[in-house]
C-alpha cells in the first residue's frame, strides 16, 4: 500500500508515485494508492475530518486488504503510524506543523496580493476556532491543531528514506529531487526508479 502526501504536495508528486507502482510491477510487487477521506472525490467533505480519521481509515484499508508493507511519502506516514504490526518504508518524514506552517505561508503571500495583512500567529488563532481555508484547503479545527502537534512516526519496522541532498538521519540517501516543492506536478524517472527497486528490495522479491 502506497500512501501520498498530504495536500498540494499530494498533486506535485502524483506523476512521481504512478510511475513507482508501474516500475514495481515488473519487480513483482503489487501496489494500490488509497485517497484519504476528504480527498479528491470523496464524499466527505475535508473540514470535517481529523488526522485521528485519516489514520482509522488507512488501518481499516490495511486490515481489509492484509497489507503488510507500507510505503508512505512525506505526511502521509502521519496518516499509517498507527499501524504499528506493518513494515513502514518513509520516504522524507516530515512534521505536521512543519507542512501547515507552508500552507500558511502561501495563505499570508496571498492575502498580502489582496492588501491584507496576515500573520502565521493570526492564521493559527482563527484554525483554533473555526475552519481556515489553506492553500485552497478547507480545515477543520481539529484537523488544524492534531497535524500541528503531528511528529515523524518512530515506528519498529521502519525504513527512511531521504534525498542526498538532505542532510537529516535515514537509512538510506537515494539520488533525486524535491518535486514538493516544485511550482507545478513534475516527475523524476531516475528517482522514482531508485525508490522502486529500493522497495522491492526492502520487501524481498
């Protein structure tokens, strides 16, 4: 089970993880990419969700399909730290705190193009009572306030993986490029080829 990122980087790097599970398949390892709820054409509207749901769900989707390798990209392992029975293959870990205070930059540049003024102090004061647009995300209170208190997963079982560019711990440093923070979805062949054959061997085929 591959698990996204969360939010704009979810549409960045969704060239990216398609071509991962076709690069697999030819290693012999099956793939499916759930949406979380919320997501995409879900029924349910985003605002109303909790990182809590997110994770009950991806342990549901876990349970249901007896998955027991698990490759999540960036916040999406906020999404799978529950599931503590699974092996957990991360690529870049990062906080949630860390992925809103982004979205609320992006919140603050764009008012400021509006003539208002806004602060990151002033954008978590509104999340604590009300849901706040980020990044043309709608999100709940407690979705808000759970991912800002949302460390990197410290799971047994577990793989991370980072760039060599990045300078953080990681079991592995493979070649490649940020494509979340790209102005727009792009795709790196050769890192999506390196993080394949480096799930594949993680599994064992």
């Amino acid at each position: 089970m591959l698990v996204p990122p969360l939010f704009d980087e979810m549409n960045r790097m969704r060239k990216m993880l398609v071509d991962v599970m076709r690069l697999l398949e030819p290693l012999e390892v099956g793939t499916f990419l759930p949406d979380l709820p919320g997501i995409n054409e879900s029924l349910t509207a985003l605002k109303q969700l909790t990182l809590s749901d997110w994770q009950k769900s991806m342990q549901a989707c876990a349970q249901q399909h007896g998955i027991s390798h698990i490759a999540s990209f960036r916040g999406g392992a906020l999404a799978v730290n529950k599931i503590e029975n699974a092996n957990h293959w991360i690529f870049s870990p990062v906080k949630g705190a860390t992925i809103l205070r982004t979205m609320m930059r992006t919140r603050v540049a764009a008012d400021r193009e509006s003539g208002r003024n806004t602060s990151l102090a002033d954008l978590i004061g509104q999340a604590k009572v009300a849901p706040i647009e980020l990044a043309g995300n709608i999100l709940g209170s407690k979705l808000f306030m759970q991912l800002n208190a949302a460390d990197i997963p410290d799971m047994p079982n577990q793989r991370i993986v980072r760039l060599e560019s990045d300078s953080k711990p990681g079991d592995i440093h493979i070649p490649g490029s940020a494509l979340w923070l790209r102005a727009e979805p792009d795709d790196d062949r050769a890192m999506s080829s390196a993080i394949a054959h480096d799930i594949a061997e993680w599994i064992g085929t």
